[in-house]
C-alpha cells in the first residue's frame, strides 16, 4: 500500500510504512479508521478515586493513560482526581552510584575539610581541583542558530562526519578564582604522561597563580588510573607532603566515586562543553581553540563561587545524608 500511495501521489509527503497496516487493524477490526474508545465509567466520585490512588501506591510509576485504561474511566476522570489529591508526576534526578563502604569515606572526607576551616577560614583557597576530560567532535551541539534566510527553500547542507569519532583529551584545574589551563593530552593517558606533566607542564601553567596561593598549594585529583601509579604518588608525597587529596594520598583519602564533590565535575566540565560545543568543530585543531577561547571567557566570580558557595553547600548536604547522595535535594534549597 506504501508504494501504491507513493505512485498515485508523487507530490505528496508519504506517511511511515508502519502507518497502512495500523489503519487496516483498525479498519478490519472496528470499521473505521480509529480505534473506538469505549470509557463506560467516567463518574468522578469516591469509588473512583480510591480506585486512582491505590493504582498510584501500588505502582507509583504507572502513566494516567494506563490508569484509565485499566480502570475503564476517561483519562480526564484520572487527571481531575490526580489534581485534587495533589498527586504529581515527579521526575527521577540521576546521581552517581555508591557502594555502601564509600558512606564513610565521604564522611570523614568531609568532616577532615570543615575541621580545616575552623582552623583555617581559608582552606578552600588553597585547594587546587583538578581533573580530566575527554571532549569530541559528536558532542551535543546546539542547533538553534543554524538558519539560511532566503526567499525561497535553497535546500542548502552543512557535512558533516559523524561515523568518524575524533576528540581530545583536557586536563584543567582550579584554585579559588583562577582556572589552570586547559593542557591536551596527546592520547591515552598513562602514569608517566602524567608525571611528566606534573613535572615539567604544570609548573608554567602555574605561572599567573599568586605565589603565596602555590607556596600553601593542597593538590586534589580523583582515583584514574594515571594518577594512582606508584611513581605518580611519589612524587606526589615529595613535592606536597600530606597536603595532597588522592585515592592514595598519606593522609585524608579522596573519597572515591564523588563527582559530586569534585568543582571540576559538578560545574566546570558541563559549562565549558555547553560553551564549546555551541557550534561543531571541523578538526582536532579548532576543537582546542574553542576549549582555549571559552576557557579565556570565563567569568573569575563564577569560578569563585563554585569553590567557595557552592563547594560548601555540597559539604553540608553530605553530612547531613551521612555520606549518601545528596544532588537530587540542592534544587530544593
């Protein structure tokens, strides 16, 4: 029927395939091109909405069209009932998995930070938070500004290549106001990239940032494989002491599977790749541009309010969730 419809109108958009066999069900089955619907109960009263609610307690993730069809009332008797029972469809927030051995670890985690601050109000400036992150070139790009004014359709196309997955590496860090970077890492990160650029890199990047800020410097970074190398934490001990934050690190321990409690990943990362990839990169070359040029961009007091207001909000919630999740209840508050 698809093609006979294509032949007989060949100016005419063709509806989907699957749309000639669902009109002849209906059609074979009931007469008519739409399946009838047959709501033989659409009373709002008390029978029904107890009948709509023990629906929602039993499977709170059951849909209102569900409802009234299992129910055999309107869809429109489910939503007034749904409505002045105060029943809403809330959204699930996504929120890292945790293991129950990384509670405590958070916890001592944070409560090693607020003790600091008692002792030192501070202590957050000294933190340098850094991190990595891979960006490519199939990244979510914003499209609402692709447009091609003209008077009549020139049916015009942008290529692109897709199939062909390319992107880069960025390693960044943050102290108080300033950011520290971007550096690119040439493929796959391994301890000894690592350690030569904690090395020889680091030290220029470093340059802009206040000398007392490096003399008092706590390093932090998260537990990736390149950064737990024996040789990387011995240089690690050499240089910083007990005043590092790692996976291994002498003292306090970073706790592990905490993004939510990292700067660069709870804000850093998704700014910079909404800037970023506000239009596509062609190339390896002018994808770092843009992570360059953005990077140049960012407001100093954003970046500060993220180590200081937010970081600290972040801290508290922790505690008061006894280490567990706590992301799904900052919009609230």
């Amino acid at each position: 029927m698809y093609r006979l419809y294509k032949s007989r109108y060949p100016d005419h958009s063709s509806p989907a395939h699957s749309l000639f066999p669902h009109l002849y069900k209906n059609l074979h089955n009931f007469g008519s091109f739409t399946k009838p619907k047959h709501k033989t109960c659409t009373v709002y009263n008390d029978e029904n909405a107890f009948a709509v609610l023990t629906k929602f307690i039993e499977n709170p993730q059951i849909s209102l069209r569900t409802v009234a069809d299992e129910l055999n009332i309107s869809y429109s008797t489910v939503q007034r009932i749904a409505k002045k029972y105060k029943y809403h469809a809330y959204l699930y927030f996504p929120v890292q998995n945790l293991q129950s051995s990384d509670y405590e670890r958070r916890l001592y985690y944070v409560a090693h930070i607020i003790v600091k601050l008692e002792e030192d109000p501070s202590y957050l400036k000294k933190i340098i938070w850094t991190d990595e992150a891979k960006f490519h070139n199939n990244g979510t790009v914003n499209h609402h500004n692709n447009h091609y004014w003209s008077d009549s359709n020139p049916h015009q196309i942008k290529q692109c290549n897709k199939q062909v997955r390319w992107g880069v590496n960025v390693w960044c860090g943050i102290i108080d106001k300033f950011l520290v970077g971007p550096y690119f890492f040439e493929g796959n990160l391994n301890g000894n990239k690592y350690l030569n650029f904690l090395k020889n890199d680091l030290p220029i990047l470093m340059e802009n940032i206040p000398l007392q800020q490096r003399n008092d410097l706590i390093w932090q970074q998260d537990g990736a494989p390149a950064h737990n190398t024996l040789v990387v934490r011995k240089y690690l001990n050499q240089v910083y002491g007990d005043n590092w934050f790692g996976t291994h690190s002498p003292d306090v321990q970073w706790p592990p599977r905490s993004p939510d409690l990292s700067v660069l990943d709870f804000f850093f990362w998704g700014f910079l790749k909404n800037e970023v990839y506000q239009e596509e990169s062609n190339n390896v070359e002018e994808l770092k541009s843009k992570i360059k040029e953005c990077c140049k961009n960012i407001n100093y007091s954003v970046i500060q309010k993220a180590t200081s207001t937010e970081l600290m909000k972040r801290l508290s919630f922790c505690l008061a969730e006894n280490g567990k999740q706590f992301e799904h209840l900052l919009k609230y508050k």
